[in-house]
C-alpha cells in the first residue's frame, strides 16, 4: 500500500515542482486564447490490477478486502483536443495507445496488454490558481488490441526468463484468472499546467469500473479492476498556426 502511495505523491510533487518553477513567467502572458487546440502527448504509465473480495454482501464497497498487483512501467502516446466552452471550462478528448499490463508473482505470471484509449473529460480551469493549471475529470473506453502472456522462469536469487504462452495453451485456472475482456470502462481524473508555449505537463489517475475477467466462476465472490497512472508532456499544436 506505502510504495502505491509514494508513486502518486512522487508523480505529484514533480507536476508541482514544475508549476512552482515557472509561475512567476507564465502569468505574464496568458496560455489560453479562447480558441479550440489540438496536439500531441507521450508519457509513461503505471497500471495494475486490483482484486476485491465480497465475501461479505452487506459491507459497503470501499470496506471490502483487496489486493493490488502489477506496477508495471509502460509507454502511452497519442492525439489530444479541446474545445472551450466558456472562460473556465472546456471539453477534451484524445486517442492514445498505451501499453498496460500486470505481474502475478504467486502464479509467475506476467500479461501484456496494447490498448487503444478514447478519453472524455471535462476540464476546469480555476480562476485563483493561475493561467494554465486545470482539473480534468472523464471517462475513458479502452480496447485490448493485442494480448501477450508469458511465464516467469528462474528463482527469487536469479535473473528471471520471461517465456511466451500462447492463449490457447493457457490452463483453465490461468483463464479464469488472467484472460481479460477485450474492452474497459474507466473513470479518469488529473492535473495539467499548460505553459505560454503551448508545452503542457500532466498526471492521471484511473480506475476500471468494469469486472475484467472474461471468464468467472458463478460462486466466485471477488471482482478484478484496473487501476493506472499517467505522467506525460504535451504540445498544443495550433501554437504553431
């Protein structure tokens, strides 16, 4: 639970610490125009999953048993846009691709998904925080385009050999487990500061709203979710127009 934690207030601080440095300059001037803007991102994501017990149905959701797994460093790229709305808020979209995935070290098991993401969100930018800083909250389709699974071989004291699995060489308690469904509804939440230049630096947040399992036994009370975190640099091309 400590090293999730210490991850988002990592990837906080340096969002901050970037805001901080150059607030001072980037007031003078202001970063938005009233236009719609469109542009470019890349970045790097931390993605999960986190299973849920409901062992017992009474107890609310957020009092439930869980674990999380995975915390796997990957790449994410892609198109965004915005349009403006009125003075404070604006609605934005994007089309990315991003690399998710999850470790099992009790199965020894390691899953790579690619994915294409179409995010919509709503952002708002406070008056007394300053040109450029905004929050963003959305929700965000995904779809697993590509799916590889590989077997963990070697002990704790040895450099580990990742092995390719087929998907139908995998076992019956490998598909119950690690067979996921090819779409996901996740909910997104960040910050982002947008610089006079049009250079924009921003983190995310996400959390799976759907069972991700394709394949699940009936009495089986546990749910798995995905959980994820983005830090990425933009650039609004219509600067350059």
């Amino acid at each position: 639970m400590r090293y999730k934690l210490s991850i988002n207030v990592l990837l906080l601080g340096i969002l901050l610490l970037s805001i901080n440095t150059t607030y001072a300059k980037g007031r003078r001037t202001s970063s938005r125009d009233g236009r719609p803007s469109f542009g470019v991102k890349v970045g790097g994501s931390f993605n999960r999953t986190h299973l849920g017990f409901r062992r017992y149905e009474k107890i609310s959701a957020w009092q439930q048993a869980g674990w999380s797994s995975g915390n796997i460093l990957f790449i994410t790229g892609g198109l965004t846009g915005e349009y403006p709305f009125s003075p404070q808020f604006a609605a934005a979209a994007e089309v990315s691709y991003e690399k998710k995935g999850e470790y099992s070290v009790l199965d020894g098991i390691k899953i790579q998904h690619e994915t294409i993401n179409l995010p919509i969100s709503i952002k708002y930018y406070p008056e007394n925080m300053g040109e450029g800083f905004s929050l963003q909250v959305g929700i965000q389709p995904s779809f697993i385009v590509s799916k590889k699974y590989y077997e963990l071989e070697g002990d704790a004291k040895e450099e580990q050999k990742e092995v390719v699995i087929k998907e139908e060489d995998l076992t019956e308690s490998l598909i119950k487990n690690y067979k996921h469904k090819s779409f996901d509804l996740v909910l997104v939440g960040g910050l982002e500061y947008t610089f006079v230049t049009g250079l924009k630096i921003g983190i995310t947040m996400s959390r799976g709203l759907l069972e991700r399992r394709e394949n699940k036994d009936m009495g089986d009370k546990s749910t798995l979710t995905s959980i994820g975190n983005q830090i990425y640099l933009g650039y609004n091309l219509a600067k350059l127009l």
